[in-house]
C-alpha cells in the first residue's frame, strides 16, 4: 500500500501494521476541520483494508494531541457552525476506530487534552510514557465535551470520577490514568515506541478476525442483559469453532505448537 498524502495526518504500511500519525507538532496535534477529515478519511481506509490487521495512532512531537485548535476556531465568523462541521468527522473517526474489526493501539506521549482523550479512549490498547499527562479542559474554556469523551469516560473510570475530570480539569499522570483504567500500560518515554512495536508483533501473530469478534462482543455488552450477552457469545464461539483460524487454533493446541494465523496477510 502506497503511502497516502494529507497535510495534518501522515500513514504508513508496514508488516501489516497502519500507522497514523497525528502531524501537527508545531499546535500540539490540535484538531482543526481539515485534521478532522484526514483522520475520518484514513481510518476509513484502514478498517476496510485486509492488509492492516493492526491500527497504531500517534502524535508527532511533543504531544499526542492538545485537543481542539480553540485558535483557529476562534478566528471563523459562524464558530458554532464551523464546531458542527469539525466534529461531524471526528466523531465518525472515532467511530471508526471503535468498529473497526482489528486492533487499534494508542502510542501516546505528552499532553492529552480535550478531544485528544477521545481518540485515546477509542483505542483497545493505550500505552503511554511516564512523562503524558491527562486532562478535559472543556469545561474551563466554558465549553462542554466532545469526541467521544461523554460517552467512554463513565464506562471506563464511573460517574464520579468523570464528573471530577469535567468539572475541576483534574490533570491525570500517567500512572494515575493507568490506575483509573484509561491506560493499558505505562513505560520511559525512551521505550514507548519499542513497546508498541512489541504489542503490535504480538498482535499481527494472533488470530485478526476472533480479535475483531471480540472487540465487538466487548463494546456491545453494555446494551444487553446477561442472558442475551450470552446467547451471543454462544453464537459466536459455536461459529468460530468451524473457521479457518478455529481450526488452526485447535490443531496448534492439540499439536502442542504455536498456532499459524499467516492466512490473514492476504489482501
């Protein structure tokens, strides 16, 4: 896959792994409109794409991302129409990330603020240097949350402690994120990019499609009760039993040998 040309967003190909790469360093990789529609275009691209069987996204520079370029938003004529017309495509990235039926890593370094937190949410594995540091700042621009944040904060750390994080723009550390449940994992800012690669490797060998499945298992088990969240369970496993990477699986364990999930390269 050739590389695609954007101007706040640069894509990479490589092992199967799709790299996005929040690109603009010098704002803090703070959303605009045009950086709204790169990263809804490019997850596009890489949830449809058999090629990637695993997405990482990372800031450039300094930090992950600062959230909105309140800046550049402030200089429009009509800024709440110009709002609408950002999140339209940020909220469809996200949306992106999350349904996407492959693994999606966060490589998340120095500030993560606003909007920001909401692409790191919609990651399923986040790992971050000691030295990221996390907070809303909605609230203190008299503003209210977007990107996703309402919506997986109470899932992932309760009510309470989103309430906190909204209202006093209490500033997380990495460690503090790790143990509020935002953050996967915590490593020296030397090492966050061999640890992602790691996690990645780790990733690729695995079987693409079951971690698709159950991505979406996961993500869904909020709407059901318990006994219909089995049921699909049920129907789900009953159905993997009999595919190709199944199967695979179950000769690796009955052979004592690592299973073979090298089919899912082909494009």
């Amino acid at each position: 896959m050739k590389r695609l040309e954007y101007q706040t967003i640069k894509t990479e190909v490589i092992n199967n792994v799709g790299r996005i790469y929040l690109d603009r360093a010098e704002a803090g990789n703070s959303v605009t409109l045009e950086f709204a529609r790169e990263l809804e275009s490019i997850s596009s691209i890489f949830k449809e794409k058999k090629e990637v069987r695993v997405v990482v996204i990372a800031g450039r520079g300094k930090h992950f991302s600062v959230g909105g370029d309140l800046k550049a938003f402030a200089e429009k004529s009509n800024i709440s129409s110009h709002l609408r017309e950002v999140t339209v495509p940020l909220h469809q990235a996200i949306n992106n990330l999350v349904t996407m039926k492959k693994p999606v890593v966060a490589e998340v370094n120095g500030t993560v603020a606003g909007g920001g937190i909401g692409i790191v949410c919609a990651a399923d594995i986040v790992v971050a240097s000691e030295n990221s540091r996390f907070v809303m700042a909605y609230t203190k621009a008299g503003l209210t949350p977007d990107g996703s944040t309402s919506y997986f904060l109470p899932r992932l750390i309760g009510l309470k402690k989103s309430l906190e994080l909204a209202l006093l723009n209490r500033k997380l550390t990495a460690e503090e994120a790790l143990q509020w449940g935002i953050v996967t994992r915590v490593c020296q800012e030397e090492q966050l990019s061999e640890e992602v690669q790691k996690i990645a490797n780790e990733l690729i060998a695995g079987a693409t499609e079951a971690f698709g499945l159950t991505k979406e298992l996961l993500y869904h088990s909020f709407e059901h009760t318990l006994l219909e969240q089995m049921e699909k369970e049920s129907l789900q496993i009953s159905d993997r039993v009999s595919s190709e990477e199944g199967q695979e699986g179950i000769r690796a364990f009955l052979e004592k040998r690592k299973p073979d999930f090298s089919n899912n390269t082909r494009t």
